[in-house]
C-alpha cells in the first residue's frame, strides 16, 4: 500500500521547522513531500522528480541524496515545484486538506495494479478493503545520530534466529528500499547506536513473543532514540518456514497442536516451496555422497498411459512372422512400403522411437515416420 511522509508542510511552517532544526533539515523534508504527494496523491509521474533531482546532484557533482547540502535542496524544492506547474497540479497549503486528500489515495490504492497482483500472488481474499494508519513523524533523516532501517526477527531466508535486516543513517524510510545508498547490515547498529540496537532487540524479541511469529519490523532511530514503527509476520521460504516452526515450538511459544491443525509458523510458506525445496535438499545430499538418490528410464509419450489408451490412440508395431513379408503399422493404413529399406532397419534399431526418414533427411526432401 502507498505511504505519504512529512505531511502538513507548507511556505508558512516552514521557517519555523528550519528554526528548531536547521533548512537543511526542512529542505530535505519538503522535497521528499513534494515528490510523494505528486506521486501517490496526484497521480504525477515520479520519474519527473527523479530527473530533476538527478540534474542537481549532476550539476553538484553529487552521487548521493545525502551529500546534498542546503542550496542543493533549495534548488530541488523549486525545480518540484516547476514540475507542479508544468502538470498543472498543486499541492493544498492547508495541512487537513494535505491529510485528507492523503487518506483518499491511500483508500484508493487498494485497487492500484500492484496490491491486486500481491494479494493474488499472496492468495488473500474475501476483504473489503484496506485502513489507513495516521501516525506522528519521527525523523531518521534528521542528522547523523539517526536512523532508519528494516529487520526480521530471524532470518526469512533459512530460519535461523537473530535479527536479519538493513538500515541507513540519516535517511527516511524509502531509502532503505530505493537502491539510492548500499544499506549497511543492522548488526552494525551495535557499534554505531548501542542503545537503541539493545531496545530494538528487546523490542523484536517481545513482538515475536507476543504474536507467537517470526516478525517483519520498520524502525526509525531519531537522536540515538528508537521508535518502532510497524510490525507484520514475516514472509519466508519454504526451508525457512520449517525450521522456525520447530524451533518456536522448542522455545515454548508454539503448541504441537498449533503446528499440525493450524500450522500459523508455515502460512506463510507455500507447500510447493516446502516441498520444492526439499527435493532440492536431496539431490544435493545426493552429489556429495556420489550416490544415486533413485533410478528411471526415459519413456517416450503416452508410454504411462493406460493400456485401452495406448491401443487406441497410439499406434505400434504388430507382431508379425518375419518370413510372411513386411510388417504393417496398426492405425496407419495398408502401407508397408514405409518400412521396406533404411527406414525398418532404423525402427529396428532405434526401438520405441521408431523415427524413420527416406529420400534424404535434408530441408525440401520427402520425409516419412513411422511410430511404434
């Protein structure tokens, strides 16, 4: 769903944002403003931002958001406001109006092609729609001592536990996810926020106690401060979803029953990934034992078919007394000349195959099959 941040900015607050903490700050809040409320509320093309964005930091010398400093972002929040123009579009200087028409697009949003093709990936149905969550800003992109990142209560990949996740200083929450900066691991947080690194695992370690699951979390660290933004159970693998099953159920948070009649651990796991990744796991087992794991043999089409269909819809070779002249082929017609020569030699040879070509396998040449 569609999120709008720093709403409620306009030309009379913002001195007084600057004032308390610094232009650069506010700047950087009413570009990124200006740019979403285009994007999500209006329907303007982000792309049109991203252009003249990427033209200041070229004409700066500049390869990161970060790096911009207050002209900079004074330039960029009068370039966004030339794409207002140029779209013919406005954003509302009234805060309400911004929060109002902001809680109308993220209603809207439900239907955007992107969240109908995540709840079909996802197989959720029967809602009705979504809700809207208004909540006050904290700033991760404030200074240096903040903060913001994403993490899972284990890892989504194998399952194994401990904090899994990214975040990036001195940044609002879409940078983590927009490619724009290499997001550091957020183990790193430990070094670099001590304290706010000890609440958030005690945090994680809480949510994941209280909805008995492994957690999805968004944090903002803002002035060595944390603050927990949202949490949601996790997606997973299949190899994943197994082992944080058990291991919850090892930890005492999971009842037996619970795993084997509701299964809410694995949910979040397709089967055909569980099972996918099992036969995976096997084969693998399987080469660096240097032993087979089974043995086959490669069947031609239909050749699992029942008996009544293979008579009927396939034709074969009948037996035939090979002193009584050239077989027939059942189905095909009173044609035994396509087996007379190199053709009966070849259906000979090659067995069920039975592909037999004449007057040159060459493009333009006649070619005649018989299949047994």
């Amino acid at each position: 769903m569609d999120t709008v941040l720093n709403l409620g900015l306009n030309e009379t607050n913002l001195p007084v944002v600057a004032k308390e903490y610094g232009w650069r700050f506010a700047l950087d809040c009413m570009r990124r403003l200006l740019d979403m409320f285009g994007d999500v509320v209006l329907g303007m093309p982000h792309e049109l931002f991203e252009a003249e964005l990427q033209a200041v930091k070229d004409a700066a010398g500049i390869t990161f958001d970060v790096d911009l400093g207050e002209d900079d972002l004074r330039a960029v929040v009068q370039r966004f406001r030339g794409v207002y123009v140029a779209q013919g579009k406005s954003m509302p200087s009234d805060p309400y109006e911004q929060l109002e028409m902001a809680i109308c697009a993220v209603f809207g949003s439900w239907h955007t092609p992107r969240a109908v093709k995540y709840r079909e990936i996802n197989r959720i149905t029967g809602l009705i729609g979504t809700a809207v969550n208004i909540q006050t800003m904290v700033y991760g992109n404030l200074n240096d001592t903040s903060a913001t990142g994403v993490c899972f209560t284990r890892n989504p990949a194998t399952g194994e536990p401990g904090l899994f996740g990214e975040f990036l200083v001195n940044a609002q929450g879409e940078d983590v996810v927009a490619g724009i900066r290499t997001p550091v691991p957020v183990g790193e947080m430990a070094a670099a926020f001590p304290d706010a690194f000890q609440e958030l695992v005690a945090d994680t370690k809480l949510l994941e106690t209280h909805y008995h699951d492994m957690q999805d979390c968004e944090f903002t660290v803002m002035n060595n401060r944390l603050f927990m933004l949202q949490t949601r159970n996790g997606k997973r693998t299949g190899q994943a979803a197994l082992r944080v099953a058990v291991d919850l159920k090892n930890e005492g948070w999971v009842l037996t029953s619970t795993i084997s009649t509701d299964a809410r651990p694995l949910f979040f796991a397709r089967p055909d990934s569980i099972l996918t990744r099992a036969t995976r796991s096997l084969v693998r087992q399987a080469r660096l034992s240097r032993r087979s794991s089974a043995h086959g043999r490669a069947a031609p089409p239909r050749a699992a078919a029942p008996p009544h269909l293979r008579e009927r819809r396939q034709p074969r070779l009948q037996e035939l007394d090979r002193g009584q002249g050239s077989p027939r082929v059942a189905g095909c017609g009173e044609r035994p000349d396509r087996l007379h020569g190199r053709g009966r030699r070849a259906m000979e040879e090659r067995g069920t195959r039975g592909d037999s070509r004449e007057d040159g396998d060459f493009p333009g040449g006649r070619r005649r099959y018989a299949r047994g």
